[in-house]
C-alpha cells in the first residue's frame, strides 16, 4: 500500500550557529551567539486569532495560505534601505529562468543587513516542487513549494542572507529554477517573484562575526583555489535527497531481506562526508526534510509545513583546519558524498559554497593540517520477519580534526570535533498498512580555537558547541473505506553555547516541533477525498539573546490558533 501511494504524492521533491568562532582579534569576544539554527519563515504573521473562526466539517476548495512559526527576519531600524527584483518567473516545466542581478547604487556597497523574500503564488493541482536559486553561481537559497488548493493560495518566504555580501557588490548572473510540470491534471503554474532588500549601513559585531571576505564556488563541480591569506574557511552544503525516488525519503529505505518499497543494500542510515584532496574533512547528519506531499498525506501540510520545508539549510563544515594547506596556490579537489546511498542510485544534490575569512596583513597565511582522526563508521540495521515486520537501525560516527594557521596576529590552532548517531525502528505489516516510523538523529560539534591573541600573545581559548537533535515519529494506516489516515509529530532542536576563557559568553536553545493527524479517502478523485485534519507548529527560541515563542494550530484548513508566547 504504502509505496503505490507515496510515490504519486512525493514526485515534486542547516544553518550552524555562525559564529562558530568566526572573530578575528579585532571583533569582540563576548558577542551573543546566533541562533542555532536562523530559518526563514512565512513572513508577515497574522493577526493573533482572537476568536477561532468556525470550521468546516471537512477540507473545501480553499484553505488559509501556508505559514510557518518561525520568526521573521529582524529588520534593522531607522536605516536606508533598497530593494531589487532578483527573479521573476512563472514555472510550468524545468526551464530556469536566468537574468542579471545589479546591486542597488544608492545604498552604496556595505549593507548592515541583506533580506531575500521570495513571494509566491499557485492554484489549481500540484505537486511539491524543490527550487534553487543562484546568484553569481552562489547558491543563496534552496526552497521547496506548498501544494496549491483549487481556489488558490499565497505564500512568502524570508531569508538573512547578508552573509553574502560579498557575491552582491557587483553585477552577476542570475538563475532560478523550481522545476515543474504543467498538464491536463496537474495544473498549477508557480508564479514567483525574489527581491533583495539592502539595508545601508555597517553589521553590527555579531553579524560581522558571520559575513566572510570571499564567497567561492566550486570549479567544474569539484575544484577549489582558495586566496593564499585564508585564515578561516567555512564549506556550505546545500544537500537534499529527493526527486521522487526512495531517496527522497531515505529514513523508510530498508536492506534487501526486508520485503519492503524501497531499498538501500544497508539500510536508511545517511551520512553526508565532505573530503579534500581525498582526505575526509567533515561529516553531517543530514536534516530528514518532508515536503509537503510527504508521509502519503498532502492534508497534512496545506497550511503548516513540516519544519525547513520552505527553507531548505545548508549542511555547514569547518574546514579552518585545512586552511594551511588549500593556501598553496594550486587548486584542490572538494568532493561530496552521502554514506548509504546504492551504488548507481540518483536523488542527492550536493552542490557547496566555500566561505573565507582572509588576513588582511598577509598576503601569504602558511599552516598545516596536523590531525585527522576519524573513528569506525557503525551502520547496523537488524530486520526482524513476523506478522509486524521491524528494522532496527543503529548508526554512528566520529570524526576529529586539527590545524594551525600563522597568521599576522599569531599562530591559530583549530579542532574540530564532531561525533554523530542515529537509531530508528521501523514497522509495518504486509502491504505497508500499517507503515510506522520512529526515528532520532543526533550531529554534536564543537569548534576550539586557541591562540591568535592580539599582538601574537596568545589569549584565551574559545569554544563553540552545537549540539543538533532531530526526531521523526510517524505511523500511515489505511482502514476501512480506503480511509487513509497519518499520524506524526516531527522535531528540530539545537543548543549552542559558547565560552571564552572557560567563561560561558553566549547560548541558544531552538526548539520547533509539528504535530499532525490527518485522514482523507484515497484512490477517489479530490473532491470525493472527504479530508479532515489537524496540524500544528510551535517554534521557540530562548538564551542570551533573549525569547521568542509561537504557536499555530490549523483544522481542515482553517487557522484556529496563533499565539505568541515569551
């Protein structure tokens, strides 16, 4: 059952604390933390409900328009600002749209804030869909779509994405794609529109702290040539499964004893590596997206997504440790991988940005790298036959790196440590109904920073910790009448602290969970689905930098609640 059923719904389809010890010398120690995790989000909230609106006995032809808790982007106050259309386009196939970008002259080339916000706009039927855009061969963000109702429905998108700066001082080629198909069924043509707003002015220290000097891309897919004065270098890793296959849902692929859809020759666990010249430099739990015609149930999702749905967050890896030996001069291959995937199988996009921090004083930063020390990869996934068929799956993997750059302001040594698991049971019974999944992931890193004091003197020893949590518990039946009903609540947490000298300077703890129950009658045409459903989201956020906290709740397309807290 399951699998008839989840591919014809599933054909359409993180951001670290970036602080991550990013100062130099020169920018303060004792900044806050930036969140662990800085989604974008629906924007422009609604009014809180005062009094829920009457709710219908089940979903119509229309729906309250999709929206997340997540906050909006914070806006700086009583500053300049300009805006300029990056891309306008209306999507009905897999042609890109491509253009120029031309920075806005009036706001002058230093900007203390940079927001995109996509707006988008679809009726009819459709599918999800995954898009990107690329700015300057950058890619700035990574989305996918809701699924419109018959009536059609409205959507906006934000994003900091002042981080960069430095691809938006000049003129670039644009390119946006959200690949689509347009037919006699399927009917909705994605009309979307991307601006830039600049806000004029210097960033305050924090986000200095996280706008790099060079935003690189890779050569030919997989070559990198860094500036010889790199000091601090950050990879990005837009990396998602997906493209209607059983990648697309990874965490549900079972070995091939197990007489389920979908196999992997070891199981669901992934694993996203990246490798220099080879040599493995970092691994990433990757985040288990859902789009929104996941776990077989489109109900679920129609005004709720499920977390980073519409802003899909980059894997990021430091890579500060290789900096003494990418600064040769010679180019170096950067590759990326997924543990896990069959070899042959397709559904992985992977494509990096590369941040660099340069030392302003030099024009040569030698170095070394002087540990790589990568523990056993552990990936057991045990099915147990019976009446219930059940795969446990136990993985996990440790990696530690450490290197040393000599900089104008001293030597600076860095370690990174990063340790990640992942267990999961899977149930389900003859023909996938019921289908039961129950699933966490684990990715702790920790950034240690030591040296690089003013004046070459040393100073004391900066860390930074980020410990990221993601859960997946979820069960799909199909009963009586072709009742089709899912049942799932699904987690994104993360906790950031940072010391200097031993002391705590900065902490965050992000909490965003949705809950979900919906039910519609399957293999009918939509307007016999007779769908009912309850979603809700609550995203909280509190530490140094203070709290935010807010709640929806939405029942057969109708918004019931939405409430801040703090």
């Amino acid at each position: 059952m399951r699998s008839r059923i989840i591919m014809s719904m599933l054909t359409g389809a993180t951001l670290l604390a970036s602080t991550l010890l990013g100062a130099t010398p020169a920018q303060s120690a004792n900044a806050p933390a930036q969140s662990a995790a800085t989604p974008a989000s629906v924007v422009e909230p609604s009014a809180l409900v005062a009094e829920p609106p009457a709710v219908p006995a089940e979903f119509g032809t229309d729906w309250h328009d999709p929206l997340t808790a997540a906050p909006p982007v914070a806006r700086p106050e009583n500053t300049r600002s300009c805006e300029v259309t990056v891309a306008e386009a209306q999507f009905r196939d897999f042609t890109p749209y491509r253009g120029t970008y031309t920075p806005p002259a009036e706001c002058g080339k230093k900007w203390s804030k940079v927001v995109l916000r996509l707006d988008g706009k679809v009726k009819g039927r459709q599918f999800d869909r995954l898009g990107h855009l690329h700015i300057g061969g950058v890619e700035v963000f990574r989305t996918s779509t809701p699924q419109p109702s018959p009536d059609g429905i409205e959507w906006s998108v934000e994003k900091d994405v002042t981080r960069y700066s430095e691809t938006l001082r000049t003129a670039q080629p644009v390119e946006m794609l959200i690949g689509n198909v347009v037919d006699d069924t399927y009917t909705g043509v994605l009309d979307v529109k991307v601006t830039l707003t600049f806000y004029a002015g210097r960033p305050d220290a924090k986000t200095a702290r996280t706008v790099p000097d060079r935003v690189l891309t890779l050569q030919d897919g997989t070559t990198l040539t860094t500036p010889r004065n790199s000091e601090r270098v950050i990879a990005e890793v837009y990396a998602t499964g997906s493209g209607g296959g059983c990648e697309e849902y990874w965490y549900l692929t079972v070995p091939e004893a197990a007489p389920y859809s979908c196999k992997a020759d070891e199981g669901p666990y992934r694993e996203v590596q990246i490798s220099v010249d080879g040599q493995l430099a970092g691994i990433a739990a990757p985040f288990p997206n859902v789009w929104t015609g996941g776990w077989s149930n489109p109900f679920l999702w129609y005004v709720v997504p499920g977390p980073r749905a519409f802003d899909i967050q980059p894997l990021r890896y430091d890579l500060t440790p290789f900096a003494g030996l990418l600064n040769d001069g010679r180019p170096h291959r950067i590759e990326v991988s997924v543990v896990g995937v069959p070899e042959g199988q397709t559904g992985w996009s992977a494509p990096v940005n590369v941040l660099v921090w340069q030392d302003a004083k030099s024009t040569h930063v030698t170095g070394a790298l002087t540990k790589v020390e990568a523990g056993d990869l552990a990936n057991s996934s045990t099915y147990t036959p019976g009446t219930e068929h059940r795969l446990d799956t136990e993985g996990s993997h440790a990696l530690t790196v450490a290197g040393y750059v000599d900089t104008s302001h001293g030597r600076v040594t860095t370690t990174v440590r990063r340790s990640l698991t992942n267990t999961s049971t899977h149930t389900w019974s003859d023909g996938e109904n019921p289908d039961a999944l129950d699933a966490r992931w684990s990715d702790d890193e920790t950034v240690t920073v030591k040296g690089g004091g003013s004046g070459g003197g040393g100073g004391p020893v900066r860390t930074a910790r980020v410990q990221r949590s993601y859960t997946m518990d979820g069960t799909t039946t199909l009963g009586a009448g072709d009742r089709l009903r899912t049942v799932l609540t699904l987690g994104d947490r993360a906790t950031v602290t940072e010391t200097h000298g031993g002391r705590r300077t900065a902490w965050s703890r992000l909490d965003d969970t949705y809950t979900g129950d919906a039910t519609y009658t399957a293999n009918v045409p939509r307007d016999q689905r007779h769908a009912v459903g309850t979603t809700s989201e609550r995203y909280r956020t509190h530490g140094s930098d203070g709290c935010y906290d807010r709640s929806l709740v939405s029942v057969q397309g109708v918004l019931t609640e939405d409430r801040m807290g703090c």
